[in-house]
C-alpha cells in the first residue's frame, strides 16, 4: 500500500511539472477492453404544501437563499417548526453561530427531522463529556455534521477523533502523517482508505463526505487498492473531485464490465482512447447501462445532429448522455415554439450543448428578454448560445441597462439601435466597463452603479 502511496505521489509531482499524463492503453489493463401515476392528487398536494413551508422556514430561521433553500427542500420536507426549531436551539445552546448551523444544514438537511433531545442531545452531550471544547465540537461537527446522525457511542466517537487528527495534522505547516490507531471490525478498512486518500494529497472537502458515507469506495481492502492504483495509473490528481469520482466509479465495476462499457460506445462510432478520454473528463460517463447509453444517442439525433455530429457534442459535452428522453424533447419543443428552427437549435446543440440543460421557463424567459427588451434577432442567439449560461441577474440585465441608458441619452453610435450581443454580453467585464462606461467621464459614476446594480434598477 505504501508503495503505491509513493508511486501515486510520483506521477502527481511528474503530472504538475511536465503535464505528464499517463496513457490508459498503455498503462492499464482497462484499455483492453419514478413516478406512480396512481399518486392522489391529495397527496401530491400536501407534498408541495410540505416543500414551501420548509423553503420558506430555511430562508426565514437560517438566512438561506431561495434557490438553495427549494433546492434543500426537496431532500426533506417538514410541515410545521416544532421540531426543526428545537433542532436550531439545541445547537445554539452548544455554542454553535448561525453561520455554522447554517453550514450544518445545508450539508446535512436531514437533522431537522431528528428529535432534538433523544436523538442529538446524546450525542454532543457523549462528545463534550470526553473532553471536547466548545470551539472544537462546533468546528468538527459543522464540518462532518452528518457525524451527528450516526447510531452507537463507539461510531460516532470513532469518528470524531479520526475527523479530529485530521483537521489538527492539516494545520501544520510541514505535511504529518497520521499516527491513528485503527479500531477493529468494519471500520478499521474505511479509516486505513481513508488515511491512504490523504496522504495522496485528497483534501478534507473530499475526504470527510467518504468517511462517514456507509458505502463505497473506502470500505474492503483488496478491492479499494486495486482501483485507486486504476485511478492513479490513469493520471487523476487526486487534489480533484474527479479523482473521487473515478475512484467511485471504478470500485463499483469489475474489468470485464468495464470493457463491455468500452464496447458499447465503440459500437456507436467511439474509439477506446475517445472513451477513456471523456471518461478524464467526467467519470460517470461510464457509469451509465448500455440501454441508457444507446438510447440516449438515439434520441440526440432527434436534435437534428448526424452520427458523427453527436460523438463530437458527446465528446464536448458527455454530461448530455444523462439527459432523458423527454428533456432532450421538451427542450427541442421549447426553443421550436419561442420561433427557431430546427436547423437552428441543431446549430445551438452543436455550438454550446449544455442548452438542452436548462429548464423551458429558463429559456423563454432569457431569450424573450433578448428579443423583446433588446430588439437583438434571435439569430443572435443561434450565434452565441452560450448567452443561454450567462446569470440574466448578475450579468445580462445590467449590461442591457447602461446601453439602454446610453441609447436614451443619444450617447451609441448607432443613434436608438444597441450594439451587437456579442460585443455587450461575450466580452469581459473589464472590456464592457472600457467600451461602455469609462469613456463616458461626466456619465461614468452613474453607468457605473447601473452595472453594479447599485442604483436599484
């Protein structure tokens, strides 16, 4: 193990110094290779009833934006504060600042169901009872809170003070090895993993999530060695999410169902160094079954793309293989309906394919700004889709606001006509400010606070 600790840190150093990056073929043996529609309309309505009372609660007691706030109450929905409000008081009765708790549920979201005083009390209580501080049970538990919804004494404790040795070794200057004594039983192979994991150089944010998840990579032996050497062999730098993420990918599959993964995209048209290529690009792409992959395929060329036209999108894009048949559908029918043709949302698919991502609201709403607000044609938009990715808030809406303020004030070449898209919205910020706004001295202060949104437009 120690010696592909040092061989892993080798091609680590080799990778950053020269882009040295290992072949796959050569240096793997893997290059060989709902809903129910019986659901009460009742129930469905006290869900969505359970889903806005706890987004609402999220902003309201903890300050969380909206979209994150919907976005959490989709993993656990309440109907009412008792029980989250007295999860929110435990944890300040312990020291624990708004900011933390927030951090807390946010990672872990599910503690709000939790009894506060037969479930979480114990557990801090065991923790500060062993000696634990108050600056360092509040610091450990918001960055591994779901330590708290472990069941056993022993666990948890076990735990905390790997989590503890770690976050102590991590503050010195000089790189320390852990000198942590493995417990027996089950969970001795995930510390020794996860202990492994880090000395390859794998941060905290990554390691701590693998720690406490009850599944896969870190648990066995044999197995999680054979593929991180895979991983490590195929040139992952470990100080990356996708190190985890092939890691993950990888330990779940033997080689024989990896080379039938490889297969099944040399079928449709994919060579083996194509595959292993995107697969550095995005890991789960082999994640995916064989009737999900080719199906997926198919119904891309329903986008208007030939053969060739979707291995390059997939190539460019390989996230485009997890799209459903029905998003892929409702996307095309929502940019036919907005008046592009199917030739010309071809041509978006093609030029920035993450437009088949986005929600139909999303789209009508930019490009309807575009045309209507900005009188730019919507070939504009079939030139530069990536437009599609830009914040309408944070960046479209302020830029579009100084050129209509400069048209109203005859200040653009061009009399009442705004510039080209490209040269508002493509260039940088730096670039818009110099074109814009600096050259307009006596205006500048007042375009400035336009585009910053400071003068509440």
């Amino acid at each position: 193990m120690y010696a592909l600790i040092h061989h892993g840190r080798r091609l680590v150093q080799l990778q950053k110094l020269s882009n040295f990056r290992v072949s796959v073929q050569n240096g793997s043996a893997l290059s060989n290779s709902f809903s129910f529609a019986s659901v009460a309309d009742a129930s469905l309505r006290d869900s969505l009833k359970g889903n806005n009372f706890t987004a609402s609660y999220l902003v309201d007691s903890l300050g969380l934006t909206t979209k994150l706030a919907e976005s959490i109450s989709k993993k656990v929905s309440f109907e009412e504060r008792r029980n989250p409000d007295s999860v929110l008081s435990l944890l300040t009765s312990y020291g624990f600042t708004k900011s933390q708790i927030s951090s807390i549920i946010t990672i872990y979201p599910r503690l709000l169901t939790l009894d506060a005083e037969k479930s979480i009390a114990p557990k801090l209580q065991s923790l500060q009872s062993r000696g634990a501080s108050s600056s360092e049970l509040t610091q450990i538990v918001s960055t591994v809170p779901k330590i708290l919804g472990k069941r056993g004494h022993k666990s948890i404790t076990v735990y905390y003070d790997f989590v503890k040795d770690i976050i102590e070794a991590d503050k010195s200057s000089s790189y320390e090895k852990l000198c942590h004594s493995f417990p027996q039983g089950n969970k001795k192979n995930k510390i020794r993993n996860i202990s492994v994991l880090r000395e390859l150089g794998v941060a905290q944010r990554l390691l701590f999530p693998l720690l406490i998840s009850d599944g896969q990579p870190v648990c066995g032996k044999e197995r999680f060695e054979e593929s991180l050497k895979k991983v490590v062999e195929m040139g992952f730098d470990p100080e990356t999410t996708k190190f985890v993420e092939a890691l993950r990918v990888i330990y779940r599959m033997s080689d024989k169902t990896i080379e039938e993964k490889v297969n099944v995209y040399k079928r449709l048209g994919f060579g083996v160094a194509d595959v292993w290529a995107i697969f550095k690009k995005w890991p789960s792409f082999l994640s995916y079954s064989e009737k999900k992959i080719t199906h997926t395929f198919e119904t891309l060329k329903t986008c208007g793309l030939l053969k060739h036209e979707v291995l390059l999108l997939l190539k460019k894009h390989p996230k485009c293989i997890c799209s459903s048949e029905q998003k892929i559908v409702n996307s095309i029918e929502t940019f036919l309906g907005l008046g592009f043709s199917r030739d010309e949302f071809a041509m978006m698919v093609k030029r920035y394919p993450q437009c088949i991502d986005y929600t139909a609201e999303t789209v009508k709403k930019k490009t309807e700004f575009i045309v209507k607000n900005m009188n730019w044609p919507l070939e504009a938009l079939v030139s530069i889709p990536q437009v599609f990715g830009y914040s309408l808030e944070k960046r479209t809406v302020p830029r579009c606001n100084v050129i209509k303020t400069l048209i109203s004030k005859g200040l653009m070449k061009d009399g009442s006509e705004a510039p080209p898209m490209s040269s508002v919205l493509t260039s940088t910020d730096q670039a818009f400010l110099r074109r814009y706004v600096m050259k307009h001295d006596k205006l500048a202060p007042e375009l400035m606070a336009i585009f910053t949104g400071e003068n509440g437009k």
